[in-house]
C-alpha cells in the first residue's frame, strides 16, 4: 500500500459511494467484474493489510495529553521461520527519542502433520506472557528465548507503535 500524500486523510475511501450500472447483459458483466475487482483491491489493502518487513500505517490515530496534535499509528512485522533463542534484527528504522511503542505481541504455528489432523498448534504470546516462548526487544533489536520444542514453530512478532509519541 502506498502512502497517501494526505496523512490526516490515511484511510479515506478510493472508490465512490454511487455507481451506475448499464442495462445490457454482457456490458453489465464486464462492469461488474472490473468493480468486484476494484473493491477487493481497496479492501485488500485497507482491512486486511498487506504486511512486509517494513514500516506500514496501521490505520491508528492517538490523541493524548493534548487533542491539538494527532498522532499516526505504525506497525511493523518480523516474520521468524523457526523459534530458536537468538537476536533478530528490528524492522523499524530511525528509532529516536518521539518513538514510542504501543503493543508488541506474537504469533507461533505449528501447522497439524499430514496424518495426524488435529495435532496442529497456533497461539499468541506477549514478552514475558508464556514460558515456551518470551522475547525482549531494544531500540535495534529483539531477543528470543525458546525451549528447544519451538524450533518446529513459525510465525511472527508484532510491534505496533507511534513514531512521533511525545
């Protein structure tokens, strides 16, 4: 998703709130087909999210302390391909002093086996939320601690935060 050139108007609507269809059969399949296109585009981007190692508004607007300054929400993933104790690279850059982070979180998946349905494995776990998996992050970086069990699991760490928070 791009980023608008307007960031007090970050999710504003792309598509209009009327249309017209035309009365012929195979126009108004063709049209139809292009404007479904069009609106999965928009919610595609807006709801869902499209998520990569790099900064992306996160569609949160903060107003604290004072309501005369608006501030915008981002959000960050590190994907980790196998939960082994180590240090991953943070994906934010230009951490300074306005940086404030609001909610950090992770996901672990364990996928079932072919064979045995029923054995797959999925939860979510804050920094020091669950024994099998606890991580610390710093301004350039995020350590893992996992049991040896975790090496099996996939999934990614969140870090959503304000980049202009005082």
């Amino acid at each position: 998703m791009t980023t608008p050139t307007n960031p007090s108007n970050l999710f504003t609507p792309f598509l209009p709130s009327t249309f017209n269809a035309p009365e012929e059969d195979d126009r108004l399949k063709e049209w139809l087909g292009q404007k479904f296109s069009e609106v999965s585009d928009v919610v595609n981007d807006k709801k869902i999210g499209i998520y990569t190692p790099a900064e992306n508004f996160n569609g949160e607007l903060w107003a604290y302390d004072t309501t005369k300054k608006v501030r915008n929400g981002y959000q960050a993933i590190l994907r980790i391909p196998s939960f082994v104790s180590g240090t991953y690279q943070l994906p934010i850059t230009n951490v300074n002093p306005q940086f404030i982070v609001t909610h950090v979180w992770g996901s672990a998946s364990l996928p079932c086996s072919v064979v045995g349905a029923g054995d797959g494995r999925y939860f979510s776990f804050y920094g020091e939320g669950n024994t099998d998996i606890q991580f610390v992050m710093s301004d350039t970086s995020i350590t893992i601690t996992a049991t040896g069990a975790m090496a099996n699991y996939q999934g990614f760490i969140v870090i959503e935060y304000l980049r202009d928070g005082i």
